[in-house]
C-alpha cells in the first residue's frame, strides 16, 4: 500500500474541495462514511465498537484483500458501483482518513 504525504487537509475547508484538490472521488469518501456511519451506530446501541481510525485502519486491510477480485468488469475507474479499481482508501489512506473525517463531522456528526 503506497502512502503520499500530502499537507494536513484544513479542519475549515470544504471536504468535497478537498478531494478535487486531492483527485479523490467525492462518492468514495460518502460510501465509505455510510459504512462507517452504520458501524458506528450499531455499535453504539451495543456498547462499544472502534474509534475511527481503528475502525479505518481494518476497513483498508479488507479492502486491500479483496481488491485482487475488483480487477474486472469495472469501467475505467467509475465510482457507480463504489467498487472502482483506482480507489483512494488504498492508494492514499492517510489523506482518505482526513478527508473521511472532515466528511463525518461536517455530514455525520457524532
């Protein structure tokens, strides 16, 4: 997994700004803050569950088992199925995770 340091992403900038900036699709950030979303609430009404970046850090190492079997059948990285092959939660999850997390406190907060 290649990791780009990048700049810290600006806690009073837009997220969606963000990942022009940052060439990340916006709907990546929005599926995987719906994973989370859910996680984080179910957990919630059962008492315990990861903080965000625990919970990130094993969303990518499934991510990366399975991206072997993402190869095919999607065209030219399109995020419709929010399967596509060049997916920035592998390819650069330190700036994904402060992207994701600007996305949660703006959109999804606690």
């Amino acid at each position: 997994m290649s990791q780009t340091l990048a700049p810290p992403v600006s806690a009073s900038s837009d997220w969606r700004s963000q990942c022009r900036a940052r060439r990340i699709d916006p709907a990546e950030v929005e599926m995987v803050a719906s994973r989370y979303v859910a996680y984080r609430d179910y957990m919630k009404a059962h008492g315990g569950g990861l903080p965000l970046a625990g919970w990130f850090r094993f969303y990518c190492q499934e991510k990366a088992s399975e991206s072997g079997d993402q190869t095919g059948g999607v065209v030219s990285e399109c995020s419709a199925t929010g399967e596509a092959v060049g997916q920035a939660v592998l390819s650069e999850p330190r700036v994904f995770l402060e992207i994701l997390r600007l996305q949660l406190e703006t959109v999804h907060p606690a």
